[in-house]
C-alpha cells in the first residue's frame, strides 16, 4: 500500500458499521495514526451505532457539512446514495481520503481523482506502524468478514493477511 496522502479519511457508513460491529478501538487508532477521521452528522443516520458523544469518545471528529455539499449530494448519481454521495463530495472538497468497500463509490472517486482505501487498509498502517499486532488485525479483518461476508469475502481477507504479514516484516526490517 502506497503511504496515504497528508490529510483526513472520511469512512462511508458500511466501514464505520463493520468497525462498529467488531472492534471500535480500531477506529481510535485509525484516528490518531492513520488520519483523522471526520463523520457528517448526516451519516450518522445510517450508523446506529454511533452518535455524536460516542464519535467525541472514539477520537472521530463529527462536522456538518456546508449546505451547498448537502443539496449537491441531494442530486444523487445513479448507484450512489446520498450518504455515498455525500462522502464523495465531502472527499473531493476537503482533498481526503475515502475509506469504502462499495465498488460504485469507488469508481466514482476514482473519476474524481479522489484519494480511496478499502475498509481494512487502515490496518496495514497500524501493523507496520506497530499500533496492531497481525493477530490482532486477523481478528478484526475476520470478525468483519463474518458480519459482511459480501464485501469481505474469502479472497479479501488471504490478500489482507499477506499484506499485514508483509507490513510486519518491514517492520522489523526497518
């Protein structure tokens, strides 16, 4: 993985509600090591597991968007909702970093030379940083495999476990 461009992530709601799920201390150390994440307000309508003091406990800062991002959004692309929509352009404004599984936000922030990770990417970083051990992020990557087996398929997660092996062994060659 390429080093992430200086700057702040913003995670669409089905990474936010994978972490959620599984491990949220892992949203913590994306936070301070990674890059800031920063939430819409508007996201967490999708996030039930999240509200603004939870996000203030983790470390995620939560803004409102400025309305003219909120009625752009509003005039939705086709196959984005308006939460991915709105990430997007919340990305493409701010010179972010999306963090999505879903390849149509991913497309489209690829058109819009938009800076885009996949959901467990973060944890590469904290592995060849030395926050997260790689059982620790098997665990993680694997517990999120099971609540969203769609994205996280069998394939993602072999991939993912060499990656972190390799983020590991530079690690500890450096």
């Amino acid at each position: 993985m390429a080093a992430l461009p200086p700057g702040f992530l913003i995670l669409d709601a089905n990474v936010l509600i994978d972490y959620c799920a599984t491990d949220r201390t892992i949203l913590t150390l994306i936070s301070r090591h990674v890059g800031q994440i920063h939430v819409p307000v508007e996201l967490l309508e999708e996030v039930n597991a999240l509200d603004e003091s939870e996000c203030d406990r983790l470390g995620l800062h939560v803004f409102e968007p400025e309305l003219e991002l909120l009625a752009a959004a509003g005039k939705r692309r086709p196959g984005l909702s308006y939460y991915d929509h709105l990430c997007l352009l919340v990305a493409k404004q701010g010179g972010w970093t999306c963090v999505t599984n879903d390849g149509k936000l991913r497309r489209e922030c690829a058109a819009e030379k938009v800076p885009v990770l996949w959901g467990l990417e973060p944890m590469i970083d904290l592995v060849g940083a030395g926050f997260i051990t790689v059982a620790e992020a098997r665990r993680v990557a694997l517990a999120i495999q099971k609540e969203n087996p769609l994205y996280i398929t069998a394939t993602v997660i072999k991939r993912f476990g060499q990656r972190i092996e390799a983020a590991a062994r530079r690690r500890r060659r450096g």
